[in-house]
C-alpha cells in the first residue's frame, strides 16, 4: 500500500481553493475555484479537496447530517526550511495563526499553527538540531 494524498471533505470549496493556493502558496495539481475537486503539491505529498456532500454521496451517506466536534481530529503537517519566513509569507498573504512561530523542545520542532478556512488545524515546523 501507498499514501497518495490526504483529501480534506469541505463545505466551502472556494474559501479552501484560495487558502491553499493563494494563501499558503501551494501549486494547483487539478481544478479551479469552481470545481468540485482540486489538488495542490505539497512537497512530497499532495492535499486535494473534495466537497463534503460530494464524498457524503459517493459513500451512501448523503442523507446523515454534517456534525462538528469540538476538538482536531486531523492535523496537517507542513515541513518549511524556515518556519519565521513561512509565518511572515503566511501572514503576508492574509493567512491568521492560532500561535506564532515557537520551539516545541520536547517534540524537537519548531512550529506555528493556523487553520484553513474549514477550521482542519495547520502545522508549519522544521526539525530542530539538538
């Protein structure tokens, strides 16, 4: 088995589309604004975003009502080679942070976290050497 890419099921395809493309500055793979799913390269990896109701429907479950819970159940990590350059660009470009970039010694990373405009909880970190 192989990861391919992590799919993030939003309501809001258009606010997430500019957030990853434009706000974080991710290279579109597939779709625009107005699709029902896009793609960005994050590196290695790919994030792609499918419309909730969409998956909901794929799945026999379009019937059930969305819910919410109060806590992240997901986390996307993002390594950066500089994590105070990624927060300034971040910011730059209208992004807004839960924290500022700080070191998280007993994880070994520095890091700051943000969210896309689904609420799904982002880390930019680098490694630190110890």
């Amino acid at each position: 088995m192989q990861l391919t890419h992590i799919r993030l099921l939003v309501t809001d395809l258009t606010a997430c589309f500019r957030f990853y493309g434009n706000v974080l500055g991710l290279p579109v793979l597939f779709g625009d604004e107005t699709s029902r799913y896009a793609s960005f390269s994050a590196g290695g990896a790919e994030i792609a975003l499918f419309s909730c109701d969409g998956m909901a429907e794929a799945v026999g479950m379009g019937d059930l009502p969305s819910v919410a819970n109060a806590k992240d159940k997901i986390a996307l990590i993002i390594a950066v080679p500089d994590v105070d350059e990624a927060y300034s660009a971040v910011v730059g470009r209208g992004g807004v942070f839960v924290n500022p970039p700080h070191d998280q010694l007993q994880w070994g990373v520095r890091c700051a976290h943000l969210r896309d405009p689904e609420g799904n909880l982002i880390e930019l970190n680098k490694e630190m050497v110890m």
